[in-house]
C-alpha cells in the first residue's frame, strides 16, 4: 500500500533528507517559488524564528507553567514505544519524510496516529505543537537526556512534546525499509553521480515539463523527449535538462544528493543546489526544439505576442536571462503556459512585470535584476505550452510584459561598503560544516541588506556579522569565525542579492557576506582582583526568600514540602556570628501555610518588622504574615512568624506577587496569580487596608499574563511608580495607578523582541544609586532574561532614565546569557550579578546548566565598560537563588531548588568576598547613636578610618531588601551629604519619600574603596502608622 501524505494545517511534501547540512530553503533565491516545497516549509525554523514566537504568545498557556511536569504518556498506541529524546535541527531534520503542526491538539497520540497512518515507522513531537514521520533517524541526530524534551503539548499539557531542537521519538516496532539509492544507470542514461548547482546560474539550463512528479525515470524520459543530453533532478521534485554542462556545475560529495524523489522514494533526487546527473550514452536522441538549449536563438519558433491583456499591460521585448542570474526571482511553472495566464498570475502576486521563458516558465517581479539586457526579439521563439502561436521565451530568453514600457533595470548586485557605520568587509566567509558561524539567525525574508543587517548586529553588541542565501542574517562575534575554522572563500561564491536591497550582495550558498565592527566595543574588564566564593555554612533549608533583619541575623522561607528533612518547619534565622557552631548558629521559626512565590518586604515601624504575602494554594495565597526580629548576635530571640487567616488575608489570592513600600508609607501588592499556574490577579491592593476594597484592575497586567509575574517596581523621584513587567514597562501614579506615561518595550535578544525580564523569563533588576542632592535622573538597570518557548537566556543588560524626555532603554552586553540571576547593591554602589542559568527559563526542572560566574557591573564607568569578570563558584544557583547583603560587606548566596535530576537541592550557603574585601585592608568603623532619621535631618556619626582621611571617605545607605526569584523587593542605594570635622561627621538624611520611600537601611561608611560594618537607621518615620496594624488576635504591633 503507498503512503498517503494528506495535508494539515502546515505540510512539507514528502522529501527525505540524509545527512542533509541546511535548510531545504537556503539555497532558494528569496521569493523563487520554483525552488520551494509544493507544500508550505515546516514554520518553526530556527529555535528562535519570530514566527514561532509569535505563535506562541498567543497559543496554550502551558509553557509558562513551569512547576507542571510533562511525562511520555505510559500507554502508547499498538506495538508504538518511546526511543528517547533525540537533538534535531531546523536545516537538517531528523525525521523529516513528513510533518505537521497543530496549535491547539498536538498529543503524543496524536502525532503517531498521523504518522502510523502513512505507514511510517518512527514518529517525533518538538515545539509543543509539532509532528514529525520517517523511516530512517537521519542527519547524525544523537541521543539527550529526556528532561531536555520538557516542553507541554499543546493538546496535553501532561504529555511532553520535545523541547526547542529536541524531539520526542517513538518506533511502530516495524524494520524500517532499505534507503534510497542512486542507480548507476537507467536504460541509456549512465549516472556521472552529484553535481553541484545554483540557482543564479544553472548547470543544466532547461527545465522540461515532467510526465508525473519527479524521478529519476520521469526526469530521464523528459530529457529525452527534449533531445537533451544531459539529465538532471536535484531538491527532490525539480527536473532540469541541457546540452552540456554549463555554468561552472561540477562533480559534488555523492552524500550531498541525499533527497528522495517525490515520485520514487527509493531513489536519490539531488538535493539543495545539487544535482543528481545521467548522461545520455544512445545514438538515438532526439534533435532538440528549435530555440531550445542555452542561448535562446535559432530562429523558426512561434513570434505571436499577446494583446488580450487587461490594460495597461503589453508586451516590452525580449530579454537575456541567467547571464549574471536570474532577472525575474518569482517563478511558476505552468505546461499550459500562455503569456495571458503568466500575466493574471503575476497580477495576483501584485507584481508588474511578467516574462515567459522555455515554453512553461512564467517569471514575475517588480523590477529586473541582475543586469538585465535586451535581446532581439527573434530570440524569443519558442511556443508557448498552451498557445502554439505565441512565443513564450526560448532558452535564457524571456519574453518580457509590463504594465508600463520604462522598466527598472537593476544592476548586477555588488558588495555594500558604504553607509553601514564602523562596520568594515571582510569577504565571503564559507558557512561551518554542519552547524553554524555564529550563534544569532534572523530571517529578513523580503527586508535584508547590510545596514538592516549589521545595524541589528551592532544595537546588541555583536562584533562580527554577515548575511546568508539573500535574505538570513547572522550575529556574533569574531571568536566565533576563529572558533569555527572557517576560511574566505573566492568573491564569486557570494553572488545572491539581499531580499531587500538588490543591488547589494547578501551571501551565497553555505556563503556569509562577512563584515567586522571597527568602532567602539564593549569591554569586559578582568580585575587583578576578583573576589571570591567561600563556603559559609552547611544549611538546614533550601530557601526561596532570603532577608536580613536589623538584628543583623537573616531569615530563610522554604516552600513547605520540599525539604529533604521530615520535620523540617519551612522557616529559619540563622546567627552570622555562630556560623561556626552548626546546632547553635540555626533557630527553628515557623510558619502556618505555604509560603511558596510569596513576597517580602521591610516595613518601616519600629520593629522593623519583615512582611511576607501570598503563597501557593488555597488559602496561603491569601496569607499574610510578620515577624518583629529580635535577639543580638550570639543571643537567640524569641519571635516567630505571626499569621491568622481568619483575621487578616489579603483581598485578593496572590502567586508571584511583589511588594513594594509607597512614599506614603503603605504597601503595595500587586500582580500574580490565583495559583499555581491559575488564572491571572492582574491588579494592584494597598495593606494595611480597614475592611475597604483596595482592590485595582491593571488591564497592562492582564494582557501580559503569564510573563508579568513578580513585577518589578521603583519609586521614583517624582513620586511615580516605574513598573517593568516581561518586556514592557510604564510610570503608574502612586495614588490612583493610573498610567502617566508607557515607555519603549525593552529590548530583548538580537532575534527575538519578545523575550521577558520578569518570571518566569527571570531577570534581576535594581537602581542605579542616587547622589545627593540627587538631582540628576534616577536610572534603572535590568539585566538577564529568557524568551518564551526556547527559552534562549538573554546576554545584556538594559538601562533607562524613566523621566526624562523620549526615553529610550540602553544595551550592554554581559559575558555570557543569564537567566534567573541575582543582583546585589554593594556599598560602593557597584552591583553583583551572580546565580542563574545560561539557558532556559525559570522554574522546576526548566533550566540546568548554570551560569557559574560572578560579575561586578560599576555605573560610575563608561558606558559599555561597566562590567567586570569576577571569580566563580562550583555550586549551581538555578531556580530559588538568592544573593544579599550582609552587615560586613560580604554577599551571602543561598538556595538553588531545580527539582530537575540534573543538579541538586542545594543546602549549602556561599558567601562572596567582594574584591573591596579581598583587598584585605582593614575595614572602618563609626559609632552612631541616633538612628531615627526625619527626612532631611542631621545626624552624627564618629568615624575610625585606616588608611585614608574624611576628605576620600564615601557614606551609602543601603535599603532593606528580601531576595527573591531575582527580584530584590525594596532594595535602594543612596549617597547622602556628608561633611566632617576631624572623625566627627554630620549626614543629611534624604530630603523626601520620593527619594527614599519610608524604612530601614543599612548605614556604611568607606575607606576609599573599604566598607565598614553597617548599622541600622530608619529613615523617614512610619507615616502610615502601619507599626499598629494589625490590631488583631494572634499579632503584636511593635509601635510606630
């Protein structure tokens, strides 16, 4: 029985690749439909194509669920079982004789029973939404380990569907048949083996119409009929014919023939740009038409011109192809050709020139290209197919129709060297052999040229890039060309034009129209002095919350259930100073529900006490719970967390919300889910709140969802609220949260704009420090990321001046991507980023191979010269990391919870030795007495400094922050005025609640570049007497 290839939503015709290098495409001339599948190209393409993306922001929700885990379904259909997950790629499928897409209903059972029903023994799910068949596992593929095929089908999101390149394969149990072969003779016809070819000059330049689909045998036959010598059949279902060998086509890799003929899939069709050639070795070939062969010519044919044509079309003349290329790129092949349908078809492809040429081919365009030349009319002779009368080109000769008599006329395309910036030609750089130059594609399928290219390249910090086949870009950098081995290659072989400039050459086959970036840079300094990691303390919970209290001690929230101890109560304080005493050092605190994605903040009452809201499930989404610290280093306190639902919830469930303090001294709770991969809480509530509904929709917010979740959030100067949330951001007013102003998307990575910051595309975000007299604007930093799907971590941090006049976000590129990091505000004002994944996204089991580095990002440098390479660590921070700031300068690393197989529940707790410390010099002190701050007040401190004077001295503040999924809820770092006399110095304290929203800091001094030990200040009071809320059983109130 034949297999029946039916069409479904996207099909590819049934053509098997072996071994194939590129995308069945890349050799097409862009917009040359002669080349293309007779189906639709599978639509995912390269793991980050745009079409995918688009898809996927509006198809299941699935794959942001990242705590669900997809598993192979344990009953398949009949004798069906499950290979593994394999690699796949979008140039060389591994299952590639059929495939299809469904956007709603793809299930492992689905795809089988598509590919069981045309009798093909493996199948293969990727994407979420895509469905492979074949007989063979082809193109080198290789087995991964199955959490690498993660992502959700979109018809069960239980089931797994592959992962982005990572196909789910399953075998019918049946011997797969034997391959295709390539017979070394057929009849008369005797095979000279693969020939190369290219579309811009054909090796055979005739292409009879074929009895059936294509061959070997219906190619042979109608060559024969065209009393050609030479047989040609190459990308499966084309056919071409000649009397010689022209256009520099010359024997190929036998492998390089490698796609099964339409119309024989035991036989070998050539392949892209390749030619499976036979030569004709019988005395009886028949003589050729008149006019027929490569120079049009020849005289005798039929002369008739067509004048039946809707007005203002009419005949122009007659014009030479494919003597630097082909003039018109749109092709279609007709053997019932007239001048009459050539023009109607060209009509609805909006086109305005039409040409016929050898008898069935009709050209389309809006422009000749390539140095068109007119030939004499007589040449064009040959009848058209479905008019004897009517001449429809010859051999390379085209009979030209327009709807008007001036056409325009593009000159052979050349190298562009001008108008591209401080990028500089290099020359055509060969493709790396089965993979790729550089790592970044974007297809600019009708909009290539350099500047678009190289412009893209340059806007995200990549110092190498080229173009490919007319209408790819690539991005990277020079390492990459030095990496890959590659070598220049002659000018000749990047001959296609760009998509979108045709005058200008955009690559070849395998061929980069290579440039480099002579301008400035970016620098990545490498300090003699990095710092270090160090062991800190064995841990007794995996925390996902992390905060220092002004007892100096930090409290860790687990989510309840995962701890690998049984009685393990999911809350904990641990003593810095008895670190070195295990048992003495850890103090069992408690919770009542499940604190899992919950926010915290600082409050700014008297107790500085640590708020923390929302949870996983149920009624913990509500949950609303206090701890007042208590105790001294080295003496245990006494307070636990305090929490009663049935007194005090939040208004609204709330997974992944942020909290954030108001100028006026309130919270604010905003964003999240009803639950665990629930239906968006798009809105904002304020705490403490008396019995009224505070309660606000923020339609932004629920247009976004589920990319938006733990927002981050800013006070600014103005008394706004900036907002970043996935890839958007906006200044909401703090009172009523309506929008004032909605700022540029942020970008995201060179070929994808709609990748995210905010879980679960996890960045860290932070402010730049605020100087007295803190007039210059406020800026914001956000760094790392992920995109959707894929989940391709981004490599840069972006940066924003909110309330300036068209404010625009500004790129840098960080050393390598990073996903789920976190950020530190050091007392220097310098920032750490550390922790993450260098690919996936955020959540249980979505990202595994960790970003193991430390960097340092300084403001104060120029721009693209901020960042620097500090030391790494051996432990994996992946999802539930956190990173703070400890009193004496050090970085306390906590946390990592993959549930992923591959790396552990990490109890193990790092420090990081900024290289302030590690310089080793002696850290200063101050004594300090009043540390109740008014907004604007004076305040003495007595400093000691060691190696330099008040006059080098710096004071910070430092806010108190709770890290979080990178997300550093109420971090702030401030440089107030200071002046001294002798070691007695006066601080200003921040003027406003706009430059610093009400609460507690930490207080350091430094020595040139040396912090001292902190204290604690408050600063601006408790202006919502929140320190008496709430006034309810099961909770103590410390006091304003």
């Amino acid at each position: 029985m034949s297999k029946i290839h039916s069409q479904r939503y996207f099909y590819q015709h049934d053509k098997r690749f072996f071994l194939l290098p590129y995308k069945m495409r890349d050799l097409m001339r862009p917009g040359a439909t002669t080349l293309q599948p007779t189906g639709m190209e599978h639509s995912r393409g390269h793991l980050l194509r745009f079409a995918a993306l688009a898809y996927l922001l509006s198809a299941s929700r699935a794959i942001s669920n990242p705590q669900r885990r997809q598993s192979i379904p344990s009953t398949l259909p009949g004798n069906w079982s499950s290979l593994g997950c394999f690699t796949d790629n979008t140039g060389a499928r591994t299952l590639s004789a059929l495939s299809t897409t469904d956007v709603a209903n793809m299930t492992v059972e689905n795809c089988i029973a598509f590919c069981d029903s045309s009798q093909f023994v493996f199948a293969g799910v990727e994407f979420m939404q895509e469905c492979y068949c074949d007989d063979f596992i082809e193109n080198n593929a290789t087995q991964t380990p199955i959490t690498e095929c993660n992502l959700p089908c979109t018809g069960n999101a239980n089931e797994a569907c592959g992962g982005g390149g990572k196909l789910n394969i399953f075998w019918s149990g049946v011997q797969p048949p034997p391959p295709p072969t390539i017979p070394s003779s057929i009849g008369k016809w005797e095979s000279l083996g693969c020939y190369s070819d290219n579309v811009d000059g054909r090796a055979l330049v005739d292409m009879p119409a074929v009895d059936g689909s294509v061959s070997l045998e219906t190619c042979t036959a109608a060559c024969f009929t065209a009393g050609m010598p030479f047989a040609g059949a190459e990308f499966a279902d084309q056919c071409f014919c000649g009397p010689e060998i022209a256009n520099g086509g010359a024997p190929a890799l036998l492998s390089d023939c490698n796609m099964a003929c339409a119309g024989n899939i035991s036989e070998f069709c050539g392949g892209p740009g390749r030619l499976t050639m036979y030569n004709y070795t019988g005395d009886d070939l028949p003589p050729p038409p008149v006019g027929g062969g490569g120079g049009g010519g020849g005289g005798g044919g039929a002369t008739g011109i067509a004048t039946d044509l809707p007005s203002p079309w009419a005949y122009v003349g007659c014009f030479v192809d494919n003597a630097n290329g082909r003039v018109l790129t749109t092709e279609i092949t007709d053997t019932n050709l007239t001048m009459e349908s050539c023009v109607e078809a060209c009509i609805g492809l909006n086109t305005t020139i039409a040409g016929g040429e050898f008898s069935t081919q009709c050209f389309c365009g809006n422009e000749m290209i390539d140095g068109a030349t007119k030939a004499p009319d007589s040449d064009c002779n040959l009848a058209c197919g479905g008019n004897s009368t009517q001449a429809c080109g010859a051999g390379n000769r085209l009979s030209i129709y327009s709807t008007t008599p001036n056409i325009t006329i593009l000159p052979v395309p050349v190298v562009q060297n001008s108008s591209i910036g401080a990028w500089s030609y290099q020359g055509c750089l060969a493709e790396a052999n089965g993979a790729r130059v550089f790592p970044w594609e974007l297809d600019l399928t009708n909009n290539n040229s350099a500047p678009a290219c190289l412009d893209q390249c340059s806007a995200f910090g990549y110092t190498a890039g080229g173009m490919e086949f007319g209408f790819q870009c690539f991005c990277g950098d020079v390492s990459d060309v030095t990496n890959s081995g590659v070598t220049l290659q002659p000018e000749s072989d990047c001959n296609l034009a760009c998509s979108g400039d045709p005058i200008h050459l955009c690559g070849g086959g395998a061929r980069i129209q290579y440039y480099i970036w002579t301008g400035e840079a970016h620098v990545w300094n490498k300090p003699n002095i990095t710092g270090r990691y160090e062991f800190f303390v064995p841990g007794v919970v995996v925390p996902l919350i992390a905060t220092v209290g002004i007892n100096n001690k930090v409290t860790f929230l687990e989510k309840g259930g995962t701890s690998k101890f049984p009685n393990s109560t999911g809350a904990y304080e641990l003593d810095l100073s008895l670190v070195s005493n295990f048992s003495a050092a850890w103090r069992t605190m408690h919770v009542q529900s499940d604190v899992f994605c919950s926010g915290s903040i600082t409050l700014p009452d008297k107790g500085a006490r640590q708020l923390n809201v929302g949870g996983w499930s149920l009624d913990s989404t509500e949950g609303v719970r206090l701890y007042t610290p208590d105790g001294s280093p080295g003496v245990n306190g006494t307070n636990d967390w305090e929490e009663n639902f049935n007194e005090l919830h939040l208004q609204r469930q709330r997974w992944y919300p942020t909290a954030a303090m108001l100028p006026n001294g309130t919270v604010m709770v905003i964003g999240g889910e009803t639950g665990s991969n629930a239906s968006p809480e798009p809105n904002v509530e304020i705490l403490p709140f008396q019995g009224e509904n505070t309660v606000i929709f923020l339609d932004w917010l629920n247009r976004t969802d589920p990319n938006n979740l733990y927002p981050f959030v800013f006070v600014l100067p103005s008394g706004n609220l900036f907002v970043v949330y996935y890839n958007e951001a906006r200044i909401i007013d703090a009172g009523t949260f309506d929008t004032v102003q909605t700022l540029p998307n942020l970008p995201a990575s060179v070929n994808n704009f709609l990748g995210g910051r905010t879980y679960p595309l996890e960045g860290a975000a932070v402010m730049f420090p605020q100087h007295a007299p803190y007039t210059d604007p406020l800026e914001v930093l956000v760094c790392g990321g992920s995109t959707i799907g894929a989940g391709i971590a981004l490599d840069n941090c972006v940066s924003i001046q909110p309330e300036v006049e068209n404010a625009t976000w500004a790129l840098e590129r960080m050393p390598s991507p990073r996903v789920m990091p976190c950020m530190v505000g050091l007392p220097d004002g310098t920032f750490l980023i550390l922790n993450g994944a260098v690919q996936g996204v955020a959540g249980f089991g979505l990202a595994n191979d960790p970003n193991l580095g430390a960097l340092l990002y300084d403001p104060t440098m120029p721009f693209n010269q901020r960042i620097s390479i500090l030391n790494t660590t051996i432990v994996a921070r992946l999802y539930h990391s956190e990173a703070i700031l400890l009193p004496d300068g050090r970085v306390l690393v906590s946390g990592s919870d993959p549930e992923s197989g591959v790396q552990p529940e990490e109890f193990r707790i790092e420090v990081y030795i900024p290289p302030y410390l590690a310089r080793g010099l002696t850290q200063p002190s101050f004594n300090i007495t009043d540390t109740d701050w008014a907004y604007g007040s004076k305040n003495k401190i007595t400093v000691t400094l060691h190696h330099g004077t008040t006059s080098t001295m710096k004071v910070s503040l430092i806010a108190a922050t709770s890290s979080t999924h990178g997300n550093a809820m109420g971090s702030r770092t401030i440089f107030p005025e200071f002046s001294c006399v002798k070691n007695t110095c006066t601080i200003t304290a921040p003027p406003n609640a706009f430059v610093s929203p009400p609460g507690w800091h930490q207080l350091f001094i430094l020595d040139g570049p040396t912090p001292s030990h902190s204290a604690w200040v408050r600063i601006g009071g408790d202006p919502a007497q929140i320190g008496n809320w709430p006034d309810l059983p099961g909770f103590t109130v410390p006091g304003v």
